[in-house]
C-alpha cells in the first residue's frame, strides 16, 4: 500500500489494543513500523512469560506485525526498564510508600526511550493502544490536552497524566475513539489471532501479583521487624516489613482480640512502624502532592478539579492549590478513604486532563 501520511512507529505489546492501533494507522497511510520493548532482565525471564514486554508477548507482536505487513523490531530497554521502573518499584516499598510503575513505564520508557528509538528509524511520533485522546488547542499558544477515551471503562488517562507537552504531540492513539469491544471486534474482522486475548491487570514484572515474594526474591528488599502500634504509640505487635503493608490494609495484621477492626492508617519507615487506626481514621480530607505536572492551566490560585487519587477511584470534588515549585495542597470536598502516598492523583475538567502529582 503507498502511504501519503508520515513514518509512525506503533508501540506493540501483542495485545489486541496496540494490534488495532497499528491496523488503523497502516488503514489511514501512515508508513507504520511496530516496535516491541524487552524490558525483562534475565534472572526475570522464567515468572514473566505471560506477561506485556515478555517472550511470549513478543512473539504475538511479531505474529501481528507480519499478519499486518509491517516492518518490527525488537528493542532492547533492559537497562532502562530496571532502572527507571523496577529500582524505583522497590525503592518505594522501602519508604513506605505504594508505587505505581505503570505511569513511570509509560513517562520514562514508552514515550521516552522508544521515541528516541523511533526518531533514529526515521518516525517523528509513537502510537499506543491507550485508550486515551489528544487535543491540540490554540489559546496560549499551540497547546495538546489529554482527554479521556470515549469508553469510560477502559480509560487510561491517570496513566498517562506525567506525559509533557512534547511527549504528547509526538503521541498518537488510535483506539481512543472505540470501546474495547469496538476494538476486538475490528481484530476479528480482520483475523487477527489476539482478538480474544484478555487483558493485563497485573503489574508487568510482578509474577502472580505477589509484589511480596518480588521484592524478596529479585529485589533485595530483606525483611526487618518493627511494631505495630496505635497513633498514640501504643504497641498491638510487630510486623515482619514495611513494604509487606499499604494504607487501608486489614489483612496480614494478625492483631487478635482487638474490640474493632483495624486498618492500617500510615506507615512511618524512618521508625520501622506500621501505624493502625479505626475504619474512621483511613478518612482524609486534605493532603499534599509532589513533582505536579500541569498542562495548559494557570495554577497561581485555587482551582476547582475533580480528582482521582487512584485509579480504581471514580472521581471526587476537590480544590487545589500550587503551593510552588512542583508542589500543590488538595482539599477534598468530601472525605476519601485510604488516600495512599506514592499514588498518584490526577486531576480533570470534565473529560480534560489538567494536571497530577504523587501523593505525599
């Protein structure tokens, strides 16, 4: 097919959303390369066979990619991916902290790594299977907004929300418009054999979802005993860890004999100390962020946002404030349970992508 639109090169992880995505561009004249990221160190090759990024993933990738007649390549991020994600997965359990590797994998390798990957084979953008939408609007000057995908189950903003500016022109993503079933439908009209391949809900390099035995058994983040104890520092036990717990926890305690439930409330790593409290006190109604990213807003004074402070959240009222530099205060309308630092939470106008921060 001769193409009359630009070189593009589709990030394919083997599923059918980035699979779509390539078909659509290819089907609109785009010269469409695919490129699939190895992100698996060696010693991690055997727990992630299933999993996006893996042996397996490739393999569907390359099948797609010949099923579409486009070019593919396989491009070595080993380095980066431990880097930028995996040291930063386990550095926050070691804090205290609950990470969020998906919106770091997506900032520092999808649409940092391989877009100087596709720049060096001659493509100027990068497109993804996210279900997510790009706007460019012309007040103060060119600028692109981030928008959620037309289908409000599959929305993957709050994963793309640290994406800047030149990130976001040089992102396409073609299945922003479709629902999912849109999507598997087109696959399977067009034969493509991961039509029916079910979705990730896992973190890519954790096997089985047991962040635990990850952080033991590939990271290096050794177990250390320390108390669990009220908010008034009254000890109930101890804990084999910090990084074994998260903000609204309940199970793992094992605090028998208690009158009332117990959650965890916080987690002081600087002291070792699991800190518990009542379903009562996991409620907050104000709280910090860091490292904000805002797109196209002014952030001098108050603003009013609708927030999610994670992403199964679906969205509350909230003000907030920059307090300088890449710092914000948010106040929630009404209070939220188990606000997590480490998170991030995402701020929206309606369906626009204002800005975001980590949770303090």
């Amino acid at each position: 097919m001769k193409t009359t639109k630009p070189r593009v090169c589709v990030g394919m992880s083997g599923g059918v959303d980035s699979s779509v995505a390539a078909h659509l561009l290819k089907k609109e004249g785009y010269d469409v390369i695919g490129l699939t990221f190895r992100g698996w160190p060696q010693d991690c090759r055997s727990l992630a066979e299933d999993k996006c990024c893996g042996p397996q993933a490739i393999m569907d990738a390359r099948m797609v990619a010949h099923s579409l007649d486009i070019p593919h390549y396989v491009i070595d991020e080993i380095d980066t991916f431990r880097r930028e994600v995996m040291d930063y997965f386990a550095a926050e359990y070691r804090r205290g902290r609950t990470p969020n590797p998906c919106v770091i994998c997506n900032e520092k390798v999808k649409f940092g790594s391989l877009l100087r990957k596709a720049r060096a084979l001659g493509a100027e953008c990068i497109a993804t299977g996210h279900y997510a939408r790009i706007e460019k609007t012309n007040g103060n000057g060119h600028r692109y907004q981030l928008r959620k995908g037309r289908d409000e189950r599959k929305d993957q903003t709050y994963f793309l929300f640290s994406l800047n500016q030149e990130q976001l022109a040089r992102a396409i993503f073609p299945v922003g418009d479709l629902t999912k079933d849109e999507t598997r439908a087109i696959a399977k009209e067009i034969g493509l054999k991961t039509y029916g391949k079910e979705d990730s809900q896992e973190v890519c390099f954790v096997p089985e979802n047991d962040y635990r035995r990850y952080l033991r058994e590939s990271a290096n983040v050794t177990d250390v005993q320390g108390e669990i104890v009220t908010r008034e520092g009254r000890a109930l036990g101890h804990h084999n860890g910090i990084h074994n717990f998260t903000v609204g926890q309940r199970e793992g305690l094992n605090l028998g004999g208690q009158p009332r439930p117990l959650y965890v409330i916080e987690l002081d790593a600087v002291n070792n100390r699991v800190i518990v409290g009542s379903a009562e006190e996991l409620l907050r109604s104000e709280f910090e962020i860091a490292n904000c990213v805002w797109h196209g807003v002014e952030t001098g004074g108050p603003m009013e946002v609708t927030v999610k402070p994670r992403h199964q959240h679906p969205g509350c009222a909230a003000t907030v404030e920059n307090r300088g530099g890449e710092c914000a205060s948010v106040r929630l309308h009404e209070p939220q349970r188990a606000i997590t630092p480490g998170q991030a939470a995402v701020f929206y106008r309606d369906d626009v992508v204002v800005g975001g921060g980590w949770i303090c």
